[in-house]
C-alpha cells in the first residue's frame, strides 16, 4: 500500500549509505506519565482552552456540529416512591439512533436542580448496584435530595445495542469523524438538550457527575458545554492513565494535551476531583489537583475546584457519592459550603421497572450501525455544502495537529522571485531542471513511521499521528523552515503538500496528485489516512484555504476540488520551472 511508501523509501536511502536527517519520537502512550500544564498568563491560558475545547469538539466529529433534529421523546413507565419517581426514557440523538435511560426526579412540581449521569464501563452499565458503585443508588438519592436525575446508557450498553460498544467504526468512519467517543459526546448534548425540555428542571442548575469512564464522559461534554454548571467527574482524571477504552480516545484529541489539561478548561465553573489511593488517581491530591486548581486560579476560581482522595480501589462507593452530593448541593442549591449529605438506605427498582425495552419493541426507525455510518456521512456531505469556508478551515487545521492559524512564513514580496524550492516526492529528472534552472533544492526528509510498533499502541492515532498525518507536518516544517521556498510535490507527497498549503497558505506549490481520485473513501484511507479528514472536507478545503497560487496538475476528473488551478495534463520539468519563476 501507498501507506508504506515513506518507510520503503527510507530503507533504501539508509542501504544506499544516504544521510536520513528526520528522527522518529517515541510514540506517546495512554500510559505515558504526562507533565502537568503551566501557565502564567491567563490570556495565553485563555487561548489554550479554546483551542482545547474546538479540539474536543473536532476530534469528535462535531465541528460543525449536526443538526439537532427532534428528540422525539419518550417518557413512560412511571413508578412512584414516597420519596421519588423513576420512568422509564429513550429519545433520538440522531435520526434512529437513541439514547436510553432512567429518569429519578423528586416528589412535587418543581422546577428542580438535574444532574446528568453517565456511567464508567461497571458489569451491568446504568444498573450497575455493588459496593464498588451503585448507579441506582446515586440517582435514588439525589432525587430524594431534590434532584432530578438522568442516567443513560454508554453506546452498545444494556438498552442501547445499535452500536458494539468496544468494535464499532474504522478507518473509514474516522475519516469522517464518526466514532464511539464521539457519539457518546453527541449523546452528552443531546442529553442537555432532553433535561432541559422538562419543566421541571431548572435550566440554569444542569450538574454532571460519573466515574470511571463516566468520569472522562463528564470532563469532556463539561469542557464544551457550558450548560454542565457543575460537574464532578469521579476516579479519572489524571496524568498516568488516559482512559483505556475506544469511548475514551476520540481520534486526534492528545496529540499534545491530557485529561487534566482538558478538565482545567472547565473553569470557572465549580469542579470536584475525586480520587482513590488505589487506581490511576493515586497521586491526585500531589499532582493533578494542584495543576488544575492552578488554572483555576488564573481565572481567579481556585474556590471553585476542590480534590478529595479515599482510600479504595477504582469506585463510585458511597464515600465518593456521599462527596459529590454536598458539592451539587453547594453549588446548584445554595447549601454552605460545609454542607453534607449523607446517604440513605436505597432499593433499586425491579429490573423490569428500569430497562427500556423490556417487553416492548425497539422502535421502528431503529438504524444498524451500517445505516447509522451511511447516514452519518449523508448528513456530512450535505453539511458540508453550506458550512462557511472559516469553520472548515479551522476543522482541517484541527485533523491536521495544527490550532489557529499563524502569519505564513512565505514572503510575498519575493514571490516570483524565489530561487529556493522545497522537494517532496518528485524524481530526479524533475530535481536535475529545477536545479539547472537556478533553484537550489531541499529535500523533505520524511520522518520514519513504523507501522509495526504503532499497531502494539492501543488507540495509536488519539495519541500520534497517523503516517499522512506526519507527512503534512514534515512538510510544513520544511516550509516554515524555507520562508521564500516554493514546493514541488508528486504523488502522496502532493496530496500532503496541499494540506500542508492549507497550514501555510500563500505559497506557489505546484503538485503532481498522480490520477489520485478525490471522491474515493477507499483511496483516501490508503493513501491520505488522517481522522476527521473528510468531516472537514478534505481536499477541497485545503484548495480553498491555499489559494491560487497553488497549481495541481496530473489530476484525473474525480480531482474536483474548487479551489488553485486544476490542471488534467501531467507538466513537463520545464513547464513546472516556468510557473515558479511566474509573478503573481
């Protein structure tokens, strides 16, 4: 496959006895033991959060987010405590695919405070009742505190089985920003939107709080929307271990960030750490809480984030429980700040009176998870037609590892001038004109992928990027490092080169794509492999942001982009020669 050219070409350079310069760094891990973020200037602080939160949103498929089509929900099977009510709910966060729950509220009108709950990967999902962590337990008495209570299901949990939870998606679907975490994100939204439909909820005092893999749910949806004004995410936030699971790893979201990173963006809303001695969260109270609550502090909040460590293992018991409800009951009830809440003896319903589908039909709209992949990416395109070319933009610099934009480092009063060209992919005949022209070359020295330790990384492109992914950073890089260089790029490296024109557009580029068919899912996972890819419109967007200055030639007529100068001939050397000495 194309996907390995880069590793073949640099075999054969080291055998013929050639100076390879670029060196590969180690692959980061979900393991890894991460530095703790510091910052000084609230601003510089400020702009990171928000390149962390579009990075969020983007990694999970949702820049631009869906259109929020109608909830249609369903809330039935009411059953009355005396001191709460449990229904039964299920509601659609994209057409036919549903989210599923349980909805504990108190006795009386309201409106009341809610707390959205989702759960960590326990045996038994949302009904998960032990010692360790007690879902039906939280909620029964949040709710007899007052609170009204959503807890959903993770996808391919209990009654959400549309989706397998651990094996759902692949290269395809990440190039359009579909996966497991981001679905469950999505789910986080819509949740919001389904608590605050209800009149009586209060709309102003929305809490989340779950553990585990709920934990990372709850920072996560907390860091992007701020109508989660309090949230406590339980026994997961830490810089050793980053969520071991597929609903944990959007694609692309640690390149260079971590979960305490991510949670600090929540701030200034209130925010409780709770750890165990005897998990990953073992040193939160040394390391993780001060760097969050240090960030918080530059948004002058440090009394709005609080750790506390137990000694258990990985839990929601009712030590943690018991912590989380006098921090919701500070914050979304006005209760001083000593307050405490201490848990009652609980009974969770009949698992009858809980699941959603039990003796009844899933409804008939119920996609499977090939209709939800074609439906997903049916919406994309059509998304994609009437989103603004910025939004894009900031999409694809997000697939691509780069933020906001910087000042190009081309020169433009030289252009057409230049005598410096940036080389990548192209053959010696092509080297030879360009250098009897006049033009002194340099060589992108591709940096190694090893595709054989990559494949022992679990979840390898949350954390690294992918092989076409670096090829566009080693050209930029090459291209920052060239301020008046031009770039002359073949085949993949061509395709590389115009997303990399897009991260330093103003370039003259001109790039042989080799027949390359843009319209092909199959050919751009072979050759262009990059999550979020397509979600951001791919190519054309790249056009679009690089400019005219950009010629593509060789390109067969399923090379559409709308942007540069398409060109079907294949140019000759003197022709390429011609265009970079051209003024424009």
């Amino acid at each position: 496959m194309r996907l390995f050219a880069g590793v073949l070409a640099l075999v054969v350079a080291v055998a013929a006895g050639q100076v390879v310069s670029a060196q590969r760094k180690p692959y980061r891990t979900l393991n890894d033991t991460f530095a703790p973020p510091q910052f000084t200037s609230v601003d510089e602080w400020n702009r990171r959060a928000a390149h962390i939160r579009e990075l969020i949103l983007e990694s999970a498929g949702l820049l631009p987010m869906p259109e929020r089509t109608p909830l249609h929900a369903t809330v039935f099977g009411e059953v009355k405590q005396p001191d709460h009510i449990v229904s039964k709910v299920y509601f659609e966060s994209l057409p036919g695919f549903f989210v599923t729950g349980n909805l504990y509220r108190p006795i009386g009108e309201g409106p009341f405070p809610a707390i959205l709950s989702p759960h960590g990967h326990w045996a038994y999902g949302r009904l998960e009742n032990s010692a360790v962590a007690s879902v039906p337990g939280r909620a029964i008495n949040l709710a007899r505190q007052g609170f009204v209570v959503f807890t959903y299901d993770m996808a391919g949990y209990n009654d959400s089985r549309q989706i397998e939870h651990r094996l759902f998606g692949g290269p395809r679907e990440k190039l359009w920003g579909l996966s497991v975490a981001g679905l469950q994100l999505l789910n986080g939204i819509r949740s919001l939107d389904f608590l605050e439909s209800l009149p009586y909820v209060r709309r102003d005092a929305i809490g989340a709080t779950g553990a585990s893999g709920g934990g990372t749910q709850v920072f996560l949806l907390a860091a992007v929307d701020e109508r989660v004004a309090v949230a406590a995410p339980v026994n997961m936030i830490s810089l050793q271990m980053q969520g071991g699971c597929l609903c944990e790893n959007q694609p692309g979201l640690r390149l260079d960030t971590n979960n305490v990173e991510i949670a600090a963006t929540i701030a200034p809303r209130p925010l409780l750490m709770v750890s165990a001695t005897g998990d990953w969260t073992t040193n939160t109270m040394q390391r993780e809480y001060p760097a969050v609550r240090a960030l918080y502090a530059l948004r002058k909040a440090a009394d709005r984030v609080h750790g506390m460590q137990f000694d258990a293992p990985h839990n929601y018991n009712r030590d943690s429980r018991e912590a989380v409800y006098a921090w919701m009951a500070r914050w979304l009830q006005n209760a001083p700040a000593d307050v405490r809440r201490e848990e009652r003896p609980f009974t969770p319903s009949p698992l009858s009176d809980l699941l959603v589908f039990h003796q009844r039909a899933v409804p008939a709209n119920s996609v499977t998870a090939v209709q939800l992949t074609e439906n997903w990416i049916e919406a994309a395109r059509r998304q994609l037609a009437s989103t603004p070319i910025e939004t894009r933009a900031q999409a694809l610099r997000l697939a691509l590892g780069y933020g906001m934009p910087q000042q190009s480092g081309a020169n433009t009063a030289t252009a057409g001038r230049r005598r410096a060209v940036v080389a990548a992919g192209i053959d010696a005949s092509l080297e030879k004109q360009l250098r009897s022209a006049g033009f002194t070359v340099k060589t992108v020295d591709f940096t190694p992928f090893d595709a054989e330790e990559a494949a022992k990384i679990p979840h390898f492109d949350t954390y690294n990027r992918t092989a076409a992914s670096q090829r566009v950073a080693d050209i930029v890089d090459a291209l920052r490092a060239a301020p008046d260089a031009a770039l002359v790029a073949s085949g993949d490296a061509a395709l590389a080169g115009l997303l990399a024109s897009a991260v330093e557009p103003g370039r003259r580029a001109v790039l042989d794509v080799n027949g390359f068919d843009a319209t092909s899912d199959t050919a751009l996972v072979d050759a262009l492999y990059i999550p979020g890819l397509r979600r951001a419109g791919d190519l054309a967007t790249a056009a679009a942001m690089a400019g005219d200055r950009v010629v593509i030639h060789n390109a067969s007529d399923r090379f559409t982009v709308g942007g540069g100068s398409v060109r079907r001939e294949r140019l000759t050397p003197r022709d390429i020669v011609r265009l970079l000495r051209e003024k424009t």
